[in-house]
C-alpha cells in the first residue's frame, strides 16, 4: 500500500506511527526493508483464538506493506519536486491511500495555504491522471510504430484500441479504473501499470477530538461521499493519536483507546480497507506446529490456495479438509469438529471462503 499525500499532510507521521506501533507482535516482528517501507502484520483475533486452541511455538499473521512515498507537489508529473521518485514508488504499489488533511494544527503550515482536503485530492487526482496521460501516448507512439512497421497482429490491434480508450477517459477527466476494457484490451493497459488503474483508499487524517467526537460533522463527510461516487474505501484517522498509541505498549493502548471510546487503531481499519479494495482475504492453517493466516483472492479456489502455501501443494493436488475457524475454536480439536461433522472434503474448484482452516492434501 503506496501512502499518498501533499507535503505537511501527516502520511510520514502516520507511516511511522503504524509501523513503530507494532515493532514486535508474536513471531512477526516490524521489518524495516529500507527507510521509507515496512512490513507489519494484519490485526485478526481470529489467529489468536486458533492459538488458544493448539498453542503452537509459531504464530504468523497476514502482513500488509506500507510505503511511505515522497510528498506530491503540483506538477509533479513534469518530474518537479520529487515527481519521478513519487511516480516510481506509486507504480509499485498494489493500493494507494490518499492521506488527506483535514486536521487545523497551525503551527503545519500547508503547502497550498489554507487545509482543504478536497482541493488537495483533486490536486493528487490530477497529477496521477496526466502521468499517465503521458504514459499511454508515449505507449500508444512506440506501439504504433511497430504496427506500421507490417501487419499488425490481432494482440497489438486489441493493445491499441485499448490504450485509445483509456486516452480518451483521461483527456475526459476519468481514471483508468473506470473503463471497462474485454480481455485482450486490457493487456497493454495492465503492463502500462497505470497510477489511476490502482484500487484507491482515503484516508482523512482529522484532529484527535473531531475522531473522538463524529468526524463526518467534519471534512471527513464530503470525503467520505467523494469516495462513494469513486468506489474508493474510507478510513478517517488521527495521524495525531496514533503517534501516542505507537508509545504504548499493546494493553495499554487498548486500554487508551477505550478511554476514548474507540474500538481499535488505525492499522487494523486501514488493514481492513486494503483488503476490501483488493479484492482479498485470509484463509489459516493450524496446529501444534504453527498457525498461520495467508491471503488469497476472494475468488480463489482450493488448488490456488495451496499454491500460496507451496507450488508443490497446487502441482500434486488431491484435495483440501476445510473448516471454519469459529467452528474450530468452538470445538477445541479437529476430532471434535469431525464428530460434529464441520470437516469437509473439498476439491480443487472449491472456492475458499474468508476464516477456512485448510490442510491440503498432495503427492509429489
């Protein structure tokens, strides 16, 4: 997950406050890949239920990566600022949270002068959309010249009427998300790895009090009915308290937090969206070894799970025993759930439903 912002809008604050937050959590401690990335795992108290229930040395949530990319100024699609290191951190990304600033600290100044998250998003918005202006007419030239250099093959064909529709939605205003392109037509666009293609989350950093309180009395309102008409999750957050929580230990912020009313931190939300928007979700394995969460698709089926797990899983596939995690913990034992009749057989085409347990059966 790319965190997107103009400069002073708190996605550094936020950044490190998610990652220093969770610096040790079980046998997945915070993994610093270079200074601006980190790896933190996934809050789900359905992973410490299953260890209450097999008590294994080994605990190993899902992890979500966030990297915290340079600060967007206008016109950085022209390369000014830290454009072209912006843009190149962004295409790697497989989601991006907008961070917007709703919050009125003003002792931080504002890049634009004033606090107004919706102009800051359609800045944000903006200079995305004339990146990748330029992306697809700089593919659409190279592509073109090789289709006049002889005849040009039913693929190029289908990669350039393609691309053209994604132009036109571009010079329109639309994102590259909203066209809907038929197979063939959507291979070239997938390798242009367009910024606006990518599933978006925004997330409205607000004073502490105003989260507390109701933050759609707030600018958070109009941001969260921007991202309905964008079909964009929303997360608002105060980057603010989560920097205190960060200095907490685990029950102590908990407890922080139900001082305040609040029912969690800010990760496991923004987990949550990321999830959502990516069209993901968490099947475990469990046992006295291990237990573990692992993220597939929402339409993956049993064969591509065990693929997640090991690709000998999916090559010598036989079939998968499939359980529900409730139903596990419910019952205490995998032979309490068999004479209940919860454990079942499955085969390849099953399609994993969000908090399996699975154990994959296969030959090598």
């Amino acid at each position: 997950m790319g965190i997107v912002g103009l400069p002073n809008a708190g996605k550094s604050t936020l950044f490190n406050s998610l990652t220093r937050a969770h610096a040790a959590v079980g046998a997945f401690p915070f993994t610093t890949i270079d200074p601006n990335t980190g790896v933190v795992p996934v809050p789900d108290d359905r992973i410490r239920q299953l260890a209450d229930v097999f008590h294994p040395p080994r605990v190993i949530p899902a992890t979500v990566t966030f990297t915290d990319i340079a600060g967007l100024v206008r016109n950085a699609h022209l390369g000014e600022g830290l454009g072209n290191q912006f843009l190149g951190h962004v295409r790697s990304a497989d989601a991006i949270a907008f961070v917007l600033r709703a919050f009125s600290a003003s002792d931080v100044s504002h890049v634009e002068g004033r606090v107004d998250p919706l102009r800051d998003l359609e800045i944000l918005e903006l200079e995305l959309a004339l990146a990748d202006l330029g992306t697809v007419e700089r593919r659409l030239e190279r592509v073109g010249k090789t289709a006049r250099a002889g005849a040009a093959s039913r693929e190029l064909q289908a990669e350039v009427a393609g691309l053209e529709q994604v132009r036109q939605a571009l010079d329109q205003g639309l994102p590259a998300r909203r066209v809907r392109l038929g197979a063939e037509e959507s291979v070239g666009v997938r390798e242009a790895q367009l910024l606006t293609a990518k599933p978006l989350i925004f997330v409205v950093n607000v004073d502490e009090q105003e989260l507390i309180s109701d933050p759609a009395q707030g600018w958070a309102g109009p941001l969260a009915d921007r991202a309905r008409a964008e079909g964009a999750d929303f997360v608002p957050v105060s980057a603010k308290l989560e920097a205190e929580l960060s200095e907490l230990q685990p029950l102590e912020a908990e407890e922080f937090l139900a001082g305040l009313g609040l029912q969690e931190a800010g990760l496991g939300r923004l987990s949550r969206a990321g999830y959502h928007a990516l069209r993901l979700q968490t099947f475990f394995t469990a046992g006295e070894k291990e237990v573990r969460a692992w993220t597939v698709s929402q339409s993956a089926n049993a064969k591509e799970a065990a693929g997640v797990i090991h690709t000998d899983f999916a090559k010598g596939f036989i079939r998968a025993e499939v359980c529900g995690w409730h139903e596990l913990v419910q019952a205490g034992s995998y032979a309490a759930v068999r004479e209940r009749g919860q454990r079942r057989l499955e085969g390849r085409d099953y399609l994993v439903q969000d908090g399996d347990v699975m154990h994959f059966l296969f030959h090598v």
